[in-house]
C-alpha cells in the first residue's frame, strides 16, 4: 500500500511510512518466533512490487508464497484495520516467480562453480585454511589453463589433476599434499549427497531476471523455495550470500534513486554469520556498504540483533523491532542491547516495551528524507494485500506455468569444460605412454631380432669357415693322395724297371 509520503507501513504516535528512496539504505527486520516477522517484510515487499520494484526473499517455511495470491478478510483482519482507521483493503497478490534449487517447487536456480568462488565455496564445504589454499589453486590453475569449472565433476577432475601433479606444483604453489587434496573430494561427496550438487550446473541464473517488471509495470518478486536448502543451513546462507554478491558485481553505480532497482530479504540472516571467518565477514561487509550505490536495499530478518555482527548492524539504517523474550538472563542481556540500536523517544521504556508487544506490533524506527532515522516507535503494523501463507500446488503450478523464464533453466546445459578436456589430456597421455610403450617394445623387439641376424651371420660365417677348412682339408687330402699315388706308381714302375734289366741281364 503505497502513498504519495510513502509505504505505509503501521499505525504508532503517528502513521509510519517507508520511503521507497531510503530502502538501499539496507534495513532489519527482528523478533522472536510468532511475533509477526513474515507479515512486516510481507507488508514491504507487496507495496515495493506495486511500484515496480523487484524484490527477492528466500521462502524457509514456505508461508511467503502466499504473497502470489490475494488475501481474505477474517475477524482479526477487520480488528486490525478498525483499529488502524484504514479503508476496507482491496485484496490482490503480486506477481510472483518460485525458484528452487532443487527444480520441484519452482524453476531451477544454478550458479557455476566458478561464479561461486574459492572463498564461497569453501564456506560451504566448511574448509579449513590448508584446504582452502588447495581449492584456491585449484581455481587459479583453471584460469591460466583456460578451463571452465562449471559443475562438481568438473571442481573434482581439477582436483585430481593438482593429485597426479603435487610435486611440480608444490613448486610453484607451495606444499599440495594428497592428504588435502583428499579431504576436499570427501566434503565434495558429502555436500553431493546433502543435494549441493544441484545448486552447480549450467544454465546458470542470470542475475538480471530477478530485476524484471511483469506488463503492468509492477515488480516481479522472486520467491526461492529454501525449505530444502535450510537442511543444510551453511549452504543455505553461502547461496544466498553469492546471489547478493553477484549483484554487487554485475550492477553499475548509480547513486541514489527515487526507488531501487531491487531489494533483497535475507531471512535466517543468522545462518550467514554463524562461525563465519574474518575473511568473508569483510567482504559481507564490503558488499553490504557499497551495493547500496549500485540502487540495492538489504533487509536483514533474524530473530535477534544480536545475531548481527556489530559490523554490518551499523549498515542498516530501517529497523522494525518485534517482540523479544525473556526466558534466562542471556536473553535479558540481549534485550538490552536490542534496545540501544534504535534513537531515544523520551515516551517509551525500549527495553521494557521489547518485553511487551504482542503479535502483529513492533517498535519501528525508519529513515527519514534525510536519511536520519526517526525515533522508535511502538507500531501496530498493518495487513498485507495478499494472502498470509501457503499456496497450494495447484496455485504454485500456475505461477511456474506463467514464468516468462519458463523454458530458460529447466533443461541442463553440459558444455565442454574442464572435466572432458582433462579427461582428453589424460587418454591422450595414456594413449601416447602406450604408444611409446609399444615403440619401446618394437624397439626391445629389433634389437633381439638384430642381435639374433649377428648371430646367426656369425655362426654362418663360422660354418663358411669350417666348411672351408674341411674342403681344404680335403683338397689336400687327395692331393697327398694323388701324390702318393703317383709317386709309388712311379717308384713301384722304375723299380720294376729296374729288376727287369737285372734279370735279363743274369
């Protein structure tokens, strides 16, 4: 419900308005269970679709997507917008597109394994530092070797090409052990058996068709079924977390604007800081302080303050504070810290009032025109146009059907990527090892055959010269043969010569 002095959002000492010019100004939305969190960022996002601004929040319990249908009156409805003096609501929804990583409850939302990023991903994979400095090399190789990392098996070839490279790359990159290696592809399997995987692929979410109006100029507002997601509530917060940082990276500057160009509802904000390192609570915080610039708001939905580091708690400047409870004395101590987070109204015990609300109020405290915020307020905030809650599977069916994104991401793209050209590195290095195998046998081969034709020829040869010797041998043989022959023939004729004369001579 959108006025010329903004969107209304409750009744307090006054009526209180959000300014729409305000909203990249970031803003929180706290207080603990049942106390009426959903229905004020409900309230928000309707009025913001209204004037044609996108919005995106991630549906955790699954009653958010009731804001794609109109709403109904009851009696606590009527209660309340007697008590605010407003008109009889005019109920509507807003045009809405449903996401789900897992493609059952909305069209599938991927990102590309390098989109994510080293530092991302391993967050989600609960890396420790060593492990991390591997998955960082594992990425810079990529880059310098031209190699798309798309999907998982593609983050795994990778890895086991650093494995069966360790020791030349140990050079270069410092110490890559197996050890680390090793531990990577195991969280890798377990964040494929939580269902990681489907969060990697192709075709990846174009940023930008979360920032499209439908043709009543009105403000898509994109609804991520998280239900599943929130099984793994570290995967959760890092998703999130990459599509707020992909739209720090993609957007231009431009200032402020009469309205942003999207808004973007973390809820569970507190899954994104649990055990969060140094490292990545700085660029949270970076993205945080500047893609106000780039016409994005940020509203933060937790159930305490405190769950909020220090560091980014002073970066959103629209508070709507609901109830707290004050069950131990830690709970108390938190309630007295909420309580200074908002400027002084000289009419309200902040403390006590946090103690007090019942559901459906909240103490509100939002910019002003020059973005100074206004004092707290005790507020009953009003209804939403749409309905509060679920949708049936029906309802969630037409909403798919009538996606104009319908055809762009339910088919998966696999592209040539790093998975089949180390694959086809490696056959061609088997190939060309067997190869070499081969000619190194042949080779073995020849040169047995060579020394084999050596020594056949030498043993031919010496035949030849045995042979030679016997011929020889025999030659001369029946020369002295012959000889002898001769010869007793000639001394056996002259000797009878030689008795026939004496014989005829007596």
């Amino acid at each position: 419900m959108a006025e010329n002095d903004g969107i209304y959002i409750g009744l307090g000492e006054a009526p209180i308005y959000f300014l729409p010019k305000m909203a990249n100004r970031h803003g929180l939305i706290a207080g603990a269970t049942g106390t009426g969190k959903t229905v004020s960022l409900q309230v928000i996002a309707e009025a913001l679709s209204e004037i044609g601004v996108p919005v995106f929040m991630a549906d955790v319990k699954g009653d958010l997507a009731g804001i794609s249908q109109p709403g109904a009156t009851n009696a606590k409805i009527e209660e309340r917008v007697a008590k605010l003096k407003m008109d009889p609501l005019q109920f509507r929804g807003s045009p809405c597109l449903f996401w789900d990583p897992f493609g059952q409850e909305g069209q599938p939302v991927r990102a590309t394994v390098t989109d994510i990023g080293p530092l991302v991903l391993s967050r989600m994979l609960d890396l420790n530092d060593v492990q991390e400095g591997v998955l960082n090399i594992a990425f810079k190789l990529a880059d310098e070797q031209h190699l798309l990392l798309l999907d998982l098996k593609d983050l795994r070839a990778m890895l086991q090409y650093i494995a069966d490279n360790a020791q030349e790359l140990t050079v270069e990159y410092g110490l890559v052990s197996d050890a680390s290696v090793g531990a990577i592809q195991r969280q890798l399997l377990v964040f494929e058996q939580q269902g990681g995987a489907a969060i990697l692929g192709e075709p990846a979410l174009d940023i930008k068709d979360l920032m499209q109006c439908d043709p009543n100029g009105k403000g898509y507002v994109s609804i991520l079924a998280a239900d599943k997601l929130m099984q793994n509530p570290r995967l959760y917060g890092m998703f999130l977390l990459w599509l707020l940082s992909e739209l720090f990276e993609e957007l231009p500057e431009v200032g402020d604007l009469e309205k942003p160009k999207i808004v973007f509802f973390f809820d569970e904000a507190h899954l994104l800081f649990d055990d969060i390192p140094k490292s990545l609570l700085e660029k949270i915080e970076q993205v945080v302080r500047l893609i106000r610039s780039k016409g994005v708001g940020v509203f933060f939905i937790t159930q305490n303050p405190i769950d909020i580091p220090d560091v980014i708690l002073g970066q959103l400047g629209n508070k709507i504070q609901h109830a707290l409870r004050a069950f131990t004395p830690k709970d108390q101590q938190a309630i007295q810290k909420a309580s200074q987070n908002f400027r002084v109204n000289p009419n309200i015990d902040v403390a006590k009032t946090l103690t007090e609300m019942g559901v459906g109020e909240a103490l509100v405290s939002l910019l002003d025109e020059k973005g100074t915020p206004a004092i707290v307020q005790r507020t009953l905030i009003r209804p939403p146009l749409s309905r509060i809650g679920a949708v049936t599977m029906q309802e969630r069916g037409g909403v798919i059907y009538a996606s104009p994104f319908r055809d762009k991401y339910t088919q998966v793209v696999d592209r040539e990527s790093a998975y089949e050209l180390l694959g086809e590195r490696t056959n061609r290095a088997t190939a060309e090892a067997e190869l070499e195998k081969q000619r190194a046998e042949q080779a073995k081969l020849d040169a047995a055959r060579q020394k084999e034709d050596a020594k056949n020829a030498e043993r031919a040869e010496k035949a030849a010269q045995r042979e030679a010797e016997a011929a020889k041998r025999r030659r001369d043989s029946l020369i002295t043969s012959g000889m002898r022959t001769v010869l007793t023939t000639v001394v056996g004729g002259v000797f009878r010569g030689v008795l026939g004369s004496l014989k005829r001579r007596l």
